[in-house]
C-alpha cells in the first residue's frame, strides 16, 4: 500500500516555524528508514505539505502522522489516503515492491 499523508496547517505559518526543525528531523528520519519516498511542502506553503509514504499498515501510517512534531504542537493535522497501486512507472517498481 501507499499512503498519501496530506498535512494541513490548523493555523498560520508563524504557528509553525517554532517547530520546523523537529518536523525536517521526523521528515529526515521517516526518509532514511524508506518509509518517506517523497514530501514536500504544497504550493502555496501556507497550506501544509504531502508525503508518499510505502511500506507501512494504515495503522502505522496514522501513528506516524500522530508522532510528526507539528501534530504534537497542535499546528497541523493530517489527512491521508490509502492506495492499492495498481500501475506505476517501471522506474518505480523496485521502490513499490515493499508497498
């Protein structure tokens, strides 16, 4: 399975920068593991940003989302949205393999 995590700040960006630095380091971390193919920040960035996440249960998607340091804050929430592949680019079928 692949999960879109769509984060969405609750307030403004001011309300976030305070904790930028523990959400890069959990970005960091979720990234080196192989759970995080891909985040970043939606366009405009006052709305949150969007991670790909594989490898994981829903279950585990959810306790993640809980642990991201924005969540904790109370700054942002996150919606996500739980995918079957059922095509994708060859270039991406080995990163697939373990969704």
């Amino acid at each position: 399975m692949l999960h879109l995590m769509i984060v969405r700040y609750t307030g403004g960006v001011e309300d976030v920068e305070p904790h930028v630095a523990g959400h890069v380091a959990y970005l960091e971390r979720h990234h080196a593991d192989g759970t995080f193919l891909v985040s970043g920040q939606t366009v405009p960035e006052e709305l949150g940003g969007a991670i790909v996440a594989t490898g994981v249960s829903r279950e585990q998607a959810e306790r993640i989302a809980a642990a991201d340091p924005f969540v904790v804050a109370g700054v942002a929430e996150y919606e996500i949205v739980t995918i079957g592949p059922g095509r994708c680019h060859p270039a991406l079928e080995s990163l697939l393999k373990r969704a």
